[in-house]
C-alpha cells in the first residue's frame, strides 16, 4: 500500500509494477485485437458477430468479479473497520460499474443480429444483470452523499451488501417470470468453440482481468491520497489554529 | 423487546394519524397515479385489466418511497433519532416498530387501492384469500427494505432522490413476485400464485434479518 510521507507528496500514482502491468495489458490488447479480428474463424450461424464474445464474456466475468470483490471488502470494513478495504470495495464499484455497462451495451448489439432483438425481458441473465448495475449506481450514489468518512463507508458497506444478498433472489424471481433464457449454455463447458476461439477467448478474460487489476490499483492510490488530503488539511487547519492560539495567549501574557 | 416494537410502532402511528399524512395526501396520491395509468393506457379496458396488477404495485412502490421518507424525516427532525437511542430501546426493536408501522400504513393504501382498481380498471377477484395473502407478505419485505434503506439515508442531504434509486431495484423481485400472484388472484393470467407467495416470503424474511443485523450499526454510527 503507498502511504505518501507527508514531506513528500506523490504527483502521481505510477510505480514500476503498474508500468510493467500497463505494457502488459497494452501487449494483451493488441494480440487479443488482431487475434479477435483477424486470427479467430467466423462463426457459422453468426458470423462476424461471434467477435463479441471477447469483450461480451470477460466484462461479464469482471462484472461480477468487481462486485464481488466489493461485497468482500464491504463486509472486511463492518468486521475489521478497514479503510484498505473500504477504498477496494468503492474502487472495485466504480470499475464494476463500467465492466456492468460495457457486458449489457455489447450483449445488446450482440443480441440484435442473433435473437433479433436488442433486448429480451424473458432472459434472466439480461434482467439481473440490469438489476445489478442499477443497484451498484445507488451504491455509488451513496458514496457521493458525502459527510463523515466512516458514516458513508458504513453506509455504503450494508449498500453493498443488500445488492449481494438480494441478487439471488432478484436471479431467481426473474427465472421463474419467464421460466425461459436466450442465453446460450457455457460456451466454455459445451466444447463447441474451435481452439483458436477458446484460446482468444482465454486471452480476452486475462488481459481484461490485468486491466482491471491495473486500474485498479491506480483507483485505490488516488483514493488513498484523496483522503490523505483532506486528512491532512485538516490537520494544517488545526496546527494553524493552535499557533493562532498560541500567539494570542502569548501576547495577553506580555 | 416486544413491547418496545409495539411503542415505536405505536409512536409512528400516532403522529401519523395526528398529522393525517397518510390519509390526506399519500391515499390521495396512490388514487391519482391509478387514474394516470388509466389516461395513460387510453382507458382501453382489456390492456387495463390485463396489466391491473403490475400498475397495482408500481403504485404502491411509489407509496413506499413517500412512506418510507416520511417514517425517516420522523426521527431525523428535531434530533427524536439521537433521543431514541438514549432511551435506551434495542434497535431491533426501533426497525421491527418502524417497519410494522410503515407496513400498516401501506397495508390501508393497499386496502383502498383494491377497491380502486375494483371500480376503475374492472377488475374482478377470484380469490380474495391469495389477495389478503399477497398483500401482507408483500408488505413485510417492503417495509423491512424500505426502513432499513431510509435509515441509511436518514440525515444525508439529497435522500429523497437517493431513496427510490436504491429502494426500487431492491424491490424489484416484489414487484415480479405480487403481480404475479395478484395476476392469479384476479384470474386474468393462469399462473400459480401461491408458489409466488414463497418466493416473497424468502424476500422479506432475508431482509428482516438484514434490517435487524445492520440498523443498530447505521443508528450509532450515521
């Protein structure tokens, strides 16, 4: 964890391990391009739109990833009262969030040319996912309340975890609404993607889990040393009023 | 522990039927959002009847918002919230009363919106027992959710907007789970109703226990 010094302000969040993982993930995401575009065959029934599946599949994974590590680090703040955790459980929202929106945005203009229609109210995996990201933006929007540090991290936590406690249920009611899915079985399990698919696939799901590693790891400095700050102008302020106080009882003293 | 449940619930209740809140402007307010479905879906009888239990409990999610914040501005005015907690009462028992309180307010907003939809979208009922059976196993689990989210939001600035972002899509599964048991009760769709009242049963018990675990922690320390 970096702890700026006080005498020492960091003017960036950048060390030699998130340079290394950056480079990787620019590596990753060039091959997984050209392998995505060019190297990986057309799908038979789908065609060109099968592509989606190396960002559709590993945003749904990081999805519920992120939103899992945010319910951990929720329940590790009302355990242990952790700001460590408390910075991971908002960073790994705030980055859920995006991999939330980015998994419906491309599963909709993947369902288009396959299901031939942007959106299906029969498919439980389509509706809890909305549910999910509508939820994770109240939790966000809880953090942005403001007021006392630990009160929105407290706050916050049991935010997260009614969204973790509930989505089974919202999963489960969804499925018996319609009693139907869309959604095809695991693509992984069936055995039906040809080798250079699956290893693109495989590719896809690492280089994505590396980029959310590295932002998150930047997410959680910048946060660190946003509460620096204001931790640390408010000692300022105090040291300022304690010289005042000083100055003013020396003076009565003469 | 009981008894505090019935004074916090009693207490709410009382200031509730002094200042006639619920009765003068809420009940009003669920009747208007029936008759702008109605404009709004052409007053074309069949989709009417058809949707009449989904437009049902969207009004009443949009009691519970109104509830709900009501329940909260309570104990955030005045400091009662700070004076609660050094009467030395369990804060179990504040989320039992509180949300037994909130719970019998939507339960008589429930009460006359059947009527409502009765008169104004035809509504015939086939079985007035799954009805009863809907209503209050419903009414729990919106009211144990919905008093927990608004202690958290109790005291904040911008809760009464931070409220129905965080209430509705808890109460989504709700939503499904009583339109569809209401949809068998009025016979206008063939499901089986009673097998929703399980699913809402397991919400409102999962949230009871959540209200009862973490209220104690957002009253002491928010």
């Amino acid at each position: 964890m970096t702890t700026p010094a006080s005498s020492e302000v960091p003017v960036h969040t950048g060390s030699t391990t998130t340079r290394l993982l950056g480079i990787a993930v620019l590596v990753g995401l060039v091959a997984l391009i050209l392998l995505g575009f060019f190297g990986a065959p057309k799908d038979d029934e789908q065609a060109d739109a099968v592509r989606l599946i190396f960002v559709h599949v590993p945003s749904a994974f990081l999805t519920y990833a992120a939103f899992s590590v945010t319910a951990v680090g929720s329940v590790m703040w009302l355990w242990k009262r952790s700001v460590w955790w408390d910075l991971v459980a908002h960073g790994s929202a705030e980055i859920g969030v995006v991999f939330c929106s980015l998994t419906l945005f491309t599963g909709s203009v993947w369902g288009r040319p396959t299901w031939n229609t942007y959106w299906d109210w029969g498919d439980v995996r389509l509706v809890t996912t909305l549910i999910l990201l509508l939820l994770m933006v109240g939790y966000l929007a809880v953090r942005s309340m403001g007021g006392d540090d630990s009160a929105v991290a407290t706050r916050s936590a049991i935010v997260a975890l009614i969204a973790a406690v509930n989505l089974p249920i919202v999963n489960r009611s969804v499925e018996w609404w319609f009693d139907r899915t869309l959604h095809q079985k695991s693509s992984l399990t069936d055995g039906n993607l040809e080798d250079l698919t699956l290893f693109t696939l495989l590719l896809g799901v690492v280089v994505w889990s590396l980029f959310y590693v590295w932002v998150m790891i930047h997410r959680f400095r910048v946060g660190w040393l946003e509460r620096e700050l204001r931790f640390g102008d408010l000692d300022l302020a105090l040291a300022q009023r304690r010289a005042e106080a000083h100055t003013i009882n020396d003076g009565g003293d003469r | 522990m009981w008894r505090d449940v019935v004074l916090v619930a009693g207490k709410d209740l009382r200031i509730e039927w002094r200042s006639r809140v619920t009765f003068s402007q809420v009940v009003p307010f669920a009747g208007l959002v029936l008759v702008l479905f109605g404009f709004a879906l052409d007053a074309n009888r069949p989709v009417l009847e058809r949707a009449t239990s989904g437009l049902f409990w969207i009004t009443i999610m949009f009691v519970t918002t109104l509830a709900v914040q009501r329940s909260t501005s309570i104990e955030t005015t005045d400091g009662a919230r700070r004076a609660l907690l050094l009467a030395g009462v369990e804060p179990v028992a504040v989320f039992a009363g509180k949300a037994a309180a909130v719970a019998v307010q939507l339960l008589a907003v429930e009460l006359v919106l059947v009527g409502g939809i009765v008169v104004l979208y035809g509504a015939e009922i086939d079985s007035f027992l799954l009805v009863v059976a809907t209503c209050l196993v419903a009414t729990v689990g919106i009211a144990a959710a919905g008093t927990l989210l608004g202690a958290l939001v109790a005291g904040v600035r911008a809760r009464e907007t931070v409220l129905p972002i965080l209430l509705l899509p808890v109460l989504a599964p709700v939503l499904i789970g009583a339109t569809r048991a209401f949809d068998d009760a009025l016979g206008s769709v063939a499901v089986d109703g009673w097998a929703w009242i399980g699913m809402l049963a397991g919400f409102g018990l999962i949230n009871l226990v959540l209200g009862a675990l973490s209220y104690g922690v957002l009253l002491e320390e928010t």
